[in-house]
C-alpha cells in the first residue's frame, strides 16, 4: 500500500503482478491506434486492448478508401489499420487482442479487465470503442444473420454470386457497399425510407449511374422471409402502408450505427446523441485522467480521417495529464 503526498494526494494498493501502466487505451479504429502512435512516441508504453473480434474497427469492413490524405491511390481499409498497428508496435505500442467487459475510472488507479481474467490497471485511460452497426429490429433479424442477412458487404458479397441482393439504407456505406455488391450479385436493389438520400452526391451519383442498382423509394423492411435462409423481403411502402414481397437472396443493412458506451454508463456522462461527453475541442471527460475519441465521441463527421486527428487529441491531453501528476507517483508507472 503506497501514499504519494503532495498537492496530489495518492493512496493506493499494487496488487501481486499486477503493475501500473501510463496510458491504457480501449479500442483499436483509426483512434485508439493513432493515439497508440502519439503515447508510444513520447514513450508512455501505451496497452491498447483492440478487441479480439473487432479489431480495427469499422475500417475493416470498408473497401477502398479514397480520401485518407497520404494516399493518392486509395487503399483498403484493412490494409489501412494493419498499417497503423504496425505503426503503433513500432513506436513500443502493447497490442492485446481481447475484449474488455468492465472498467472501474474513479479515482487516481484506474482499472480494465478483460475477458481473458487480466485486470490492468493505469494512470490514464483514452476510450476509443467506436460504434455498432444498427439493427432493423425485426424478429427474424437474427436467427437469419449469417444465412441471407448481413452487416457486412465487403465480408459476405463474394457469397453472393449471381444473386439477387438489397442493401437498406441512404448514407455513405450504404451507396458504397451497393456498387461493391455489384462485383458479385446480378441485381442490387437500395432500399430507402424516403426519395431523398443522405449519401455525399459523389456516392450517390455512382449508385444511380450504375446499371445493377435499382432504387426502392418509400420502402421499409417490414419482415424477413425464409426458414433456413433468406428467401424474400416484405417491403412496407412509408407513404401508402401497402405491402409487397421482393425475392432476394441476401439483404445487408447499412442504416448506421450507435456509439460503444455499454462499458462506461454510470462513470462518464452521455451528450444527448448518446455519445461521451468531452469538454469542448478536448479529449477530457468528467473523469480526471479518462479521455475519448473518435465515433464514440462523433455523432456528426465520423470519418476515418477525424476519428485519427480525434485520438491525437486524446493522446496529447493524457500527456498532458500524467506530466501534471505529482513525479513519486508518475515513476511508480515509469519504472514498470
């Protein structure tokens, strides 16, 4: 059991092989690795706790990006993550591909455990969990994930072959996964709840100009069919309420996504999007010491480019705190 005095009092209790870290980060998207690079280069040994289903992030279910400045030809997203893994391992970065399931971010010690029994403890944490891709809400829904319905063009469409498939959807992911389908299935339907789309014109000027793509406007999913798998949609017309029945084989959702905040309710506030609260053009949370960036924090941009300048903030703020730590207490975790 340690006090540190000072104008920073700090009481607390090394359990046996146990050790405190600088800097523990939780999430592995374009945020959490780029702030992996910026504490790994001021030589804080960061831990970054990528998951061990969905590391990467979102990135890694997105085809060709086009617009992550450095790279006049495009790259894939999953070779984009690989390369800031890489990246962040370079600088001294620890990669632990579990999953976390609880944190306790009161006080000076903070801890994560994860789902192989290890408890971390550190100094500081940055919260980079990202979002989860959002449901239709449907009974079906998920006795047919994995047989006709998916999150995940880029993971299933080669499945899809001559096949007759719809995405749901408006955005950005939904026009790009459509024309991506288009490589694979004979016929892509866009299925959208309105006649107006919420997709950049660029997006949506590729999806109406391509040949496969065939819009259904005014139209909700109103229920799956198929017993062993995906055989038809029910489509629920938003205007008139009439129902009709489309043959598919596969249906992808893309209609957005909700922030990760599962592990931190009752410790960090919410805004009213349901994403981390931060104090304004920061990483700082109403916890000292705790910080967020990137999609969980991003209700409007969410875009791979902001998420990474978003955890080069968070890194720069946990600099910032732990050199204002008293110094008996930030060697306690130096000299780990």
């Amino acid at each position: 059991f340690t006090c540190v005095p000072g104008n920073y009092p700090v009481c607390f209790f090394f359990s046996l092989g146990v050790f405190v870290r600088q800097v523990i980060i939780i999430g592995s998207g374009p945020a959490g690795y780029t702030a992996a690079i910026y504490a790994a280069r001021a030589n804080f040994k960061p831990l970054v706790i990528a998951s061990s289903v969905e590391a990467g992030g979102e990135l890694m279910n997105t085809t060709e990006v086009e617009n992550f400045p450095g790279f006049p030809e495009g790259i894939m997203g999953p070779e984009l993550m690989m390369k800031m893994q890489e990246q962040a391992e370079k600088f001294g970065a620890e990669i632990l591909m579990d999953d976390v399931v609880s944190v306790e971010l009161a006080g000076d010690i903070k801890r994560v455990t994860v789902g192989g029994g290890q408890t971390f403890e550190a100094l500081s944490v940055i919260f980079a969990t990202g979002s989860a891709n959002r449901k239709l809400g449907l009974p079906d829904e998920d006795r047919l994930s994995g047989h006709g319905v998916s999150w995940c063009a880029t993971c299933d469409g080669f499945f899809f072959r001559q096949k007759t498939v719809a995405i749901v959807g408006g955005g950005d992911s939904a026009m790009e996964e459509a024309s991506f389908l288009t490589r694979f299935a004979d016929k892509v339907y866009v299925i959208h709840r309105s006649e107006n789309l919420r997709a950049s014109k660029i997006m949506q000027d590729r999806a109406l100009a391509n040949p496969k793509i065939e819009f259904l406007w005014n139209s909700a999913v109103d229920s799956l069919n198929g017993a062993d798998a995906l055989e038809s949609v029910t489509l629920k017309n938003t205007v008139t309420g009439e129902l009709r029945e489309v043959e598919l084989q596969g249906l992808f959702i893309a209609i957005g996504n909700d922030p990760r905040t599962q592990l931190i309710h009752g410790q960090l506030d919410l805004a009213p999007e349901g994403t981390v609260a931060v104090k304004g053009r920061s990483s700082k949370t109403n916890l000292a010491g705790v910080f967020a960036a990137g999609d969980v924090v991003d209700p409007t941009y969410r875009q791979a480019v902001t998420a990474a300048a978003s955890g080069t903030v968070a890194a720069l703020d946990a600099e910032h705190f732990l050199q204002s730590l008293p110094a008996e207490l930030l060697a306690q975790a130096e000299n780990n």
